[in-house]
C-alpha cells in the first residue's frame, strides 16, 4: 500500500522546498510535511500530535492553495488528463486532512488525546474493495 502513495509524499515534499522559509511559522509547517511525507511513503498513515495539528492543517491548506494556483492549470492546459486527475485528488485529499486536523484538536470528545492518527483515502488507480 504504502507505494500506492510515494507521489503524494513527492508532492508535499516538492510543495514544501519550493516555499520561503523564512518566517519560522512557516518553517514548522514545512517540517511537518516533509515528516508527513516520510510516514505516509512508508505505510500511507501518518501522526501528528495536538500542539502541531494547526500548522500542520495550515501546511495542507498550502499545499492545496499552490497546486490549485500553480500546477493545475498548467496540467488542464496541457489537456494531460491522469495528471490532472492525480492533482484534484491531492488538492482534495490536502483540504480534507486540513479540516479533519482541526475537529480532532477542537473535538471536546478527544481533549484527552495527545496525537491523532490519518490514514489516506484510496489512492487514483488503487484498486477499490466492493
């Protein structure tokens, strides 16, 4: 499985080089995606602890900003339908985790909870259980 998600991890990885780091708040966000795309390469599931869950949303929340302003259209422009197809599903899976980030930290339910766990949906191509 884990395979099924190296281009997912390339692409944190990519988004988080190609931003300035120059403010420390932003460094951390870059860090927490490399950190992510290492765990998500390795199992397709990656932790993040409570005090980081905000930055790390935030980091998502980048990641899908960039590739909706910067990569996509150059793929739907280049009319390369399995890249787009690959891009929407990043940008979409990036704004779901960012969101599901937030109601963990701010779920009442789980304030005893000192990191959550995600594991990825389905990745395009990945054969799916009926």
């Amino acid at each position: 499985m884990a395979s099924d998600y190296g281009f997912y991890a390339g692409i944190l990885r990519f988004v988080a080089k190609k931003t300035e780091t120059e403010d420390r708040e932003i460094r951390i966000m870059m860090g927490h995606l490399a950190g992510i795309a290492d765990a998500i390469e390795q199992t397709g599931r990656f932790m993040v602890e409570r005090d980081n869950c905000e930055s790390a949303a935030r980091a998502f929340a980048g990641v899908a900003k960039f590739l909706q302003e910067r990569i996509l259209p150059e793929a739907l422009n280049a009319g390369n339908e399995p890249a787009v197809e690959q891009l929407k599903w990043v940008i979409e899976t990036s704004l779901v985790l960012a969101a599901e980030l937030v109601k963990r930290a701010a779920n009442e339910d789980l304030k005893d909870q000192d990191s959550f766990t995600f594991d990825l949906p389905a990745a395009p191509g990945s054969p799916t259980i009926h």
